[in-house]
C-alpha cells in the first residue's frame, strides 16, 4: 500500500519576513534596485525640505545669475535663467514615481483586458467541443457536415487570433 507523504512539520515554514531577508540577500542587484527606488521616492516627498532654493522649482529668475558654474552656493550650477538646478532636480524627482505608477497601470488593464478576451474565447471554444460531441452522442444537436463547418471556421479564427496576438 503507497502511504501519503509526511507533510511538512510547522516548524519548516520560514517566519515572516525571513524569506524576504533571504531572496534579498542571493539577489544583491534586487537590493540595490528597491533601494534607489525608495531613495527617489524619499527625496520627492521630502523635496521642500531637500532643496536648497525650492522658489526656483517654478516660475523664478534671477538675471544676474545666469549660467554660473557648479559652486558652494549652486551645487549643480544655475540654468539659463538663473534658477538653481540642484532645486529643480530635486522637484522634478516627484515626477518620476507619478509616471511609474500610471504605466504600471495602464499596462495592468491591458493585461487584464487580455486575459478577459483570453476566457471569452476559451470559453467558447468549450462549448463548441461540448456542441459536437454532444451532436455525435446523441444524434442531434450538431451533426454531421455542420459541426465539421462550424469546427473547422473555429480553428481558423483561432489561429488567426493567435497569429495576430503573437506578432
């Protein structure tokens, strides 16, 4: 007689957080990813505090100022206009994690949008196996030279489907 496995004692499974601290540490480069990540997040939200001139983020000039080279003052140097570029560096990190998070949805509705068209033709072609076999079983239904016209446009339509969704 063939016995069950033995499952897996409580005592094996990883305490929360433990295999995240694991994964981290054999994938270095995930690491550093999610660190930079936070660090950009970390200065957008801090940009008022951060930046060392924040009125010229917007609309300020300072003529007398114009293009000067990196300096104690201006880190980064000054703009065309005077403005500070460290500052405007620094704002214009708030944009970045905005336009992540609208590309990361737009391409989850799309994934999900597919994966619904997916189902609908799964579906479909389902009935149809269940139509023709039910039509050879019992005598009805679709019979005969019907159901091979109506299986063979079926499978045409889903390998042009297919073709189309692949190139």
């Amino acid at each position: 007689m063939i016995e069950a496995p033995a499952s897996a004692p409580a005592s094996a499974t990883l305490p929360r957080g433990q295999a995240l601290r694991r994964g981290l540490r054999a994938n270095p480069l995930l690491s550093a990813g999610g660190l930079l990540a936070l660090s950009i997040v970390a200065v957008a939200l801090l940009a008022p505090l951060l930046a060392p001139f924040p009125a010229d983020a917007g609309t300020a000039t300072h003529p007398f100022a114009v293009l000067r080279p990196p300096s104690a003052q201006h880190w980064f140097g000054t703009d065309q206009v005077g403005r500070d570029i460290l500052s405007r560096a620094i704002y214009g990190a708030r944009v970045s994690p905005l336009v992540a998070g609208f590309v990361l949805l737009i391409a989850c509705a799309k994934l999900a949008s597919l994966m619904l068209v997916r189902g609908i033709v799964k579906r479909r072609e389902l009935a149809l196996r269940m139509a023709i076999g039910a039509g050879r079983e019992a005598g009805g239904g679709l019979a005969g030279s019907q159901a091979s016209r109506r299986a063979v446009r079926f499978r045409e339509s889903a390998a042009s489907t297919r073709s189309r969704s692949t190139s």
